[in-house]
C-alpha cells in the first residue's frame, strides 16, 4: 500500500499557489510551530510578520519592522499552515522589498556568508591554508569583534579540488550511460563536499544511470535571498532556469542532492524571486525521491547489509517540499540498517542565520532538543539531506552525520568512486 501511494504522490510536482496572505485564517498555528518564537521573545512570529504584516505593508511601507530579519525562512509555518499560505515566502518578499542594507561591519559578513560560489572559487586553490586559518581561535575572536560571526561556529571546510574538476575526468565514462540525468550539484558539493558528488555518481552508475553536469550554474541563491542579495539571487535564477531548461529540452530530469537548494530551483524561484520556472519545475527532482521511484522500477542493485543504528534528522526544507517520506524509505530499503526517524524541528543553523552573533544563542536554543535526541539515541551515526543540518548536528553532538546518498553508496556493493 505505501508503495503505490509513494508512487501516485508527487508533492514536487503540483503547480505553484501564487504568494498571497488572503487565505489566513488567523488561526496563529504558524506562529505556534515557529522554532524562532519558541526561542527569542523579540520575534513577533509568522502571523505578525507575514500575513498580517503584509496587509499594513501594502497600505503604507513604513510598517516594516526589520524583525522580520529574525525569521530563518525555515518554512515550518507553510508546513504547519492548514490554509497553504506561502507566510515564508511574503516574510522573504518584504525584507527583499523593504530591508535596508546599512554599510557597516555586518553587510561584509553577510556578503562573505551569501556568495558562496565567488569565495568557494577564490579558496579552493589554497584551501589547506583558510581551513587552518579560519579555525584559529584568535582569527574568530577577531572575526566576533568585528564583521559579527560568532567565535563559538566553525566556518564550513573547503576542499582541495572541486567536485566539476573532479567530473571533467569522468565525462566520458559518464556519456556512455544509456540514461541519463543531469545534477544540479550546488556550492557545497562543488567547493566543500565533492565525495558526496563521487558518492552520487558510484550509485546513480550502479543504478545503470550516467550523470551530467548543467553548465556552469550557479549558486541557487538561498544565502543570497537570506541575506539581503536579492539583485544576485534573480540574476543567478534567471541563469540556473535557462540552464535547466536546456537539459530537459535534451530528455535529461535534473537531480538536486541539496534540500534547500532543490526547493528554492523549484520553489523561491517564481514566489520570492519572480523568475517563471514553470516550463521546467515539473523536471526537477530532490536525489530521494528520483531514486526511491527508480527503485520501484527496478533500477535498484543489491543492496550489502549495514548493521548499523542510525538516527535521521528530517531538513525543514525538505519537510516542507513534501519529500521526506522519499529518503525515509530509501533507507529502509539498505539490510541491517535500523533507521530512527527523530521528531525533528529546526536544528536551528537554517544556512547562515546561526553563524550570526546575534542569532547565536537562539540558533542554539531551536537546536537543543534535537542534540538531546540524537545523543540520547547512542546510534552509530546521523543521517540529514541538508548540509547546513549536518555542520550543526556534528558542531553540538558527537556523532558523524551523512547524506542518504552517501549511506547508499555505502550499501551499493559497487567499487568506491575516488
């Protein structure tokens, strides 16, 4: 029964609701399942902030409140909100309509945080040397004193080498595929994780599948929209969307391992960022649930027993796009994998907004019943779809935490890809 309902249920595919507070109900259920609420008494919540604040917006812009900078956009009041109000996309809409950006400090952090693909380039080449400098506790202390990133967070860790060099190597290998897909890769796998893109390619190649890469694309733009970068963020969207549009014009679907960055291809593009993607959203997949369906057709190899205890953490994103359920039960198809699904909330990083000192402690605060869970479970390792979740979970517990596709990898019995 699950499995045809899994396959009759496609979330990622419904056609976008326009943004819009006309369908609140003032129930409040939003701004009740608000992490930021729960944790800082300043937030007004979602309900204030979006649909009611949107009704005095539209009459006189001079109500907005740069409160509205608290809200993480981790879309918990779209999940909880029974009336499909988008309250995260106007939240996001009037700060990118509204807020102002004031030169000091502050706007250097948030530029250095945002554009992830220009300072991903600029230290990769010497990523050995920023990796061992950023984690210096007098450079942080300095950094806390002066642009206003926490000394408490480490900055995420680049690699030496980046995931599209790695696959220049490989495109021949991958063309002689007779499927083909094509992999929307992200920043974080470009310039910080490229063994969760070699991961992808060992089970995506086991699976009979060869994957392509889009054309130099670009950031997705979710630290750009988060941040305040809103010019950057359309222009990135306008060139990610005619990128795509090319590979599904060549019969190739395009994957996302990134949950965020799946969601804001198919999401934030047109609600926040006005950027019609409509020709092409019904072609974009997050990696779980394209290979949970691929496995129903029988695309699936065997699969090595694992025996091993894991907790899963559940992204805001991806709980909000609909698709958990897709990673939940690829991993319960692996042998000897036990898999505790956790009553996850926000970890509380939601990308950049933890780094922030202002943000610190409440980041801290939303994630600290998910850190109880976690060490209370005495699993062998974590498992989260979202690389901003797993730099939290592994910076405030004691264990590992991995992609799905990373764990499959593990299980697929197919040589390593290194």
């Amino acid at each position: 029964m699950l499995t045809e309902w899994l396959k009759q249920r496609d979330y990622s595919d419904h056609a976008p609701q326009p943004t819009s507070f006309d369908q609140c109900i003032k129930c409040t259920v939003c701004t009740v399942y608000c992490p930021v609420s729960k944790a800082n008494p300043a937030y007004p919540g979602s309900k204030e902030c979006g649909p009611d604040g949107e009704r005095l917006r539209i009459k006189n812009p001079e109500y907005y409140d740069d409160l509205l900078k608290l809200c993480t956009n981790c879309k918990r009041c779209e999940t909880a909100c029974p009336s499909g109000v988008k309250i995260g996309d106007i939240i996001a809409v009037a700060r990118g309509k509204h807020g102002k950006k004031n030169i000091n400090p502050k706007l250097m952090r948030d530029y250095v945080l945002s554009h992830t693909d220009l300072f991903g380039t600029l230290a990769n080449p010497v990523a050995p040397l920023v990796n061992v400098m950023t984690d210096l506790k007098p450079v942080k202390a300095v950094m806390h004193a002066t642009i206003g990133v926490d000394k408490h967070k480490s900055l995420p860790k680049y690699s030496f080498g980046t995931f599209r060099r790695w696959m220049k190597s490989q495109a021949a290998a991958q063309a002689d595929y007779p499927k083909q897909v094509s992999y929307f890769h992200g920043c974080y796998v470009n310039f910080n994780n490229p063994q969760l893109g070699k991961d992808l390619v060992k089970v995506m190649n086991a699976m009979g599948y060869g994957l392509q890469l889009l054309e130099k694309h670009k950031c997705c733009g979710v630290p750009l929209i988060a941040n305040g970068f809103y010019d950057k963020a359309r222009r990135n969207a306008t060139a990610n969307t005619a990128m795509i549009a090319d590979a599904v014009a060549e019969e190739r679907p395009v994957i996302a391992t990134s949950s965020s960055c799946a969601l804001t291809l198919k999401e934030e593009y047109p609600h926040v960022l006005g950027v019609d993607n409509a020709h092409v959203v019904g072609q974009i997949s997050f990696v779980t649930r394209f290979l949970l369906k691929a496995a129903m057709n029988g695309e699936m190899p065997k699969l090595n027993p694992m025996n091993k205890r894991v907790v899963y953490h559940t992204p805001c994103h991806l709980e909000r796009s609909g698709n958990a359920m897709f990673t939940i039960e690829l991993l319960r198809m692996i042998p000897g994998l036990e898999v505790i699904v956790l009553d996850s909330e926000c970890c509380g990083l939601a990308g950049t907004y933890g780094f922030k000192t202002e943000n610190y402690q409440t980041s801290i605060a939303i994630g600290s019943g998910l850190f109880a869970q976690i060490e209370a479970a005495q699993a062998d390792f974590a498992i989260t779809d979202c690389e901003t979740c797993k730099w939290q979970i592994e910076e405030n517990t004691s264990l590992e935490a991995l992609h799905p596709v990373s764990v499959l990898a593990m299980a697929v019995g197919t040589p390593s890809v290194s």
